[in-house]
C-alpha cells in the first residue's frame, strides 16, 4: 500500500485467475460493492418554551419574599465552543517530504482438488520524497516524486517467486528475477498536478520510468511487478489526503467517502475524534471503517465494526510501527509487521486509524487492516482466497525543498 492508507496495489495470481486491487496510504484496500448510503441523524434539544407556557411563581408556591418571581436569577452558562478540524487538502508549498509505507498481503488459496490450501504472503515497502514545487495558474499544485527506496516480495507454498531490496548488495540482483530493473527505479522521478481543491489530476513520467527500469523484466514476475508501476496505481502514491472529506468537521461528526479503482470500491465512513498529540504534534485523530464486497453485491460500512479496534487497528498497546527486521535498514518499517501487532479485522472489512496535520495540511500517519474473501468458480469447483492486509504509511520527515537549479 502506498499510503495508509492508502496505495493502489493490484496483486495477480497467474494460475488462480484471482486479482486484487489494494490501497495503501495509506493503505485503500479495494473490494467490490454497491454505494450504500449511510445516514447521520443528529438531534438537536434546545429545551426552549413560549413565555406563556410558565404558570405563574405564585400557583407553583413561588418565594413568598418575591411572589412575583422577578428576583434575578444566575444566566445560564454558555456552551463550550466546538472542536473543529479543517479536513480540506492542503500541499505545503516549499516543503520536501519523506514518506514511508509498508504493507504485508497473507493469503490462503484454497483450491478444489486439493488437499491442503496454498499460502502466499507478500511484501510491499517503499519510501519516497513528495516536493511540493510551486503553485499552478488558477490554483492547484506541482509536485515531484521521488522514489528513494523499494522492497517487494512474494513467496507462494514456501518459494520465493519475488525478492528485492534495493539497500540490499546489487551483487545478490543476478540470483533474484527482476530486481536489476527494480533497482533502476530508485531515483527516478515523476510529476504531478493537482486540481484547485488539492486533489491528484495527473501524472507525468511513467512511460519514460517504464522503458527505463521496467523493460526486460522476465516473463515469471511481470504480472506481479508492472501493475505497480502503471499510470493507475502511481497515481496513488503520493496521495497524502486519502478518505478526507475535503471540509471543516466537528468533533463526533462522520462522513462518507468511495474510492474506486475499476470495477472494484470500497465504501469508507471517517469520524473526527479530537485532538491528540503525537511524537510532540497536535493532529487531529480520524476513524475510519469500510466494507468490502463481490461485483455487485452489497455492503453496509458498519461492518467494519465488526472486528479490530479502529482506535488501535493494529492491535498495538504502544500504536507504534514494527521495527525493521534483523539486518534490514533501521530507518525502515518492518513490512512483515508494519503495524506492529496482530489485530484482526471482520470479514471483507477495513478499519484504521489516521493522524491528520493541520499545520501541515497533510495525513502524517494511517494504519490500517483488513481481511478480503473472494471466491471464483474455476474449472472442477470453486477457488476461495482469503487474505488479509496490514498496512502503514508515515511522514518521517518534512524540510525545506532545495531551490530549483537555474
């Protein structure tokens, strides 16, 4: 996932004909539903009367000192002002960004004729840097990417199909299928416009970063390795504002979000909680809950409530991501535990956790899991993939961008 959010990822099972779009974040973590509407009833109370419906101080035995009951009384105490958040996108002109996502796809294969289900588990972790250029003619932003490190690996029934790390020794490239174009993608660079609201509009770059890194990948790992790098799901990556509602919010208020990615959706409800402070910065702290679908089914959003504590999706008492594994940067999230527990989502659900910036106008931090069943009817029966997601996306650090070269 590329942000926590989310990411688009599209994982593609060759021999189970079975794909997977996922959102990282960031992490979004595409399933198929219908929109499904979600209503908000907020009572209003005002306890206020007409004059005339008071009887008298006098018929109630009113104070025999002020039987008129004109004695002044102490004026009620005014309410305490709301907590508000502004949720509009927002690009912090000048600044350079280095963002971090990591998630990690477990799946179990179940397949007719077989005795025991496949497992595969995949590995996605990426940093890049977002620099936010310069401002566009009747508003909107540019921004470039750059993508300063990656690691992607998949292993099914305990054989490596795929495996890079590009801070690992470019002497271990001939021995792993399509890590020598991998490592050709670090330090290239994309641009990126934005609408007037703060939205991504477009991306350029991507043939030129294809031919460059992607060309010659071998056969064996291309269908998992190209969808990562198409215009679709690079669109995603620097996403910094996934889920926002795009306005000022009160604190308890909820709102309804859709992201879609093809055929697939996955139907979002965000409340606002309330301040809190995080590695010394007052941000705003966001829950999110979705549900996930079969093409043309339906889906209500609560039942993302039926599993995980979207106050902690990780189900990490300390809320803090794993460490990087043995030998592996220290700088880095450790993929195979980004959110650094074990929490367990409901069925074909989401729930995260967002830590939303004011100051900066961006997503700092979004954690999230998930759980995805599909099914598909393949020749002697029926194929059942269950795979479940964890995912994390932060800002490590924010400075001044360098001035552009003359």
């Amino acid at each position: 996932m590329d942000v926590l959010i989310l990411a688009v990822h599209r994982l593609t099972y060759m021999k189970a004909s079975i794909d997977f779009r996922c959102v990282s974040s960031g992490l979004k973590l595409l399933g198929t539903l219908s929109c499904c509407a979600l209503g908000l009833s907020i009572v209003l109370t005002t306890g206020c009367k007409k004059s005339g419906d008071a009887p008298p101080a006098e018929a109630k035995g009113g104070d025999p000192a002020d039987p008129a009951g004109q004695a002044a009384t102490a004026p009620p105490k005014p309410a305490a002002p709301a907590v508000e958040v502004d949720l509009r996108k927002k690009w912090p002109l000048g600044k350079k960004l280095i963002v971090q996502s990591a998630a990690t796809f477990d799946s179990t294969i179940t397949a007719p004729n077989q005795q025991q289900p496949t497992r595969q588990i995949t590995v996605m972790a990426r940093e890049f840097a977002v620099t936010v250029l310069g401002e566009r003619q009747g508003g909107g932003y540019e921004l470039e990417l750059e993508f300063l490190k990656e690691k992607f690996q998949m292993n099914m029934a305990g054989r490596a199909l795929v495996n890079f790390d590009s801070i690992a020794d470019p002497k271990t490239d001939r021995v792993n299928p399509g890590a020598a174009a991998l490592r050709k993608v670090i330090g290239s660079k994309l641009k990126y416009l934005t609408t007037a609201d703060g939205s991504i509009e477009s991306v350029s770059g991507v043939k030129e970063l294809n031919a460059k890194a992607l060309r010659g990948i071998p056969r064996t790992v291309s269908p998992y390795i190209l969808p990562m790098y198409s215009e679709q799901a690079l669109l995603k990556v620097p996403d910094l504002h996934t889920v926002l509602p795009n306005t000022k919010v009160r604190q308890g208020e909820t709102w309804n979000y859709t992201e879609a990615v093809g055929p697939m959706s996955i139907n979002f409800t965000g409340t606002f909680k309330g301040f809190e402070t995080k590695d010394g910065i007052k941000m705003a702290a966001l829950e999110t809950k979705g549900a996930l679908g079969g093409a043309g089914g339906a889906g209500a959003a609560q039942a993302g409530a039926q599993g995980g504590d979207p106050n902690n999706p990780a189900g990490d008492p300390s809320g803090a991501p794993g460490g990087a594994p043995g030998g592996g940067d220290p700088n880095m999230v450790d993929p195979s535990n980004p959110t650094g527990g074990n929490g367990a989502p409901g069925p074909d659900s989401i729930t995260g956790k967002i830590y939303y910036d004011p100051a900066l106008g961006v997503i700092r931090e979004f954690t999230a899991i998930s759980q995805i069943s599909k099914e598909n009817q393949i020749p002697g029966g029926v194929m059942k993939v269950v795979t479940k997601v964890q995912a994390v996306q932060k800002v490590l650090f924010v400075s001044d961008a360098a001035p552009a070269a003359k």
